[in-house]
C-alpha cells in the first residue's frame, strides 16, 4: 500500500466509526465514487 491508501484507509476507518449507524455498503459506495483505487 502507498502512503495515500494508508491515509485513505484511516480516514475510512474513522467514517465507519463516526457514521456507524450507516449502512457499511452505503459508506463503501460514496468512497468508491471519490477514490478511484478501490
């Protein structure tokens, strides 16, 4: 993994968490639409 996806993935992290009571394939696809690597 690159540095970019480590922040990426932290940030990830930090939305499920923050946005727990969203379902994970809702976070997943607006993630999706802003980072093009996943």
């Amino acid at each position: 993994l690159s540095s970019y996806q480590i922040l990426v993935i932290s940030d990830f992290l930090r939305q499920s968490l923050k946005f727990g009571a969203l379902p994970v394939n809702e976070i997943n696809a607006k993630y999706t639409k802003q980072h093009s690597w996943i």
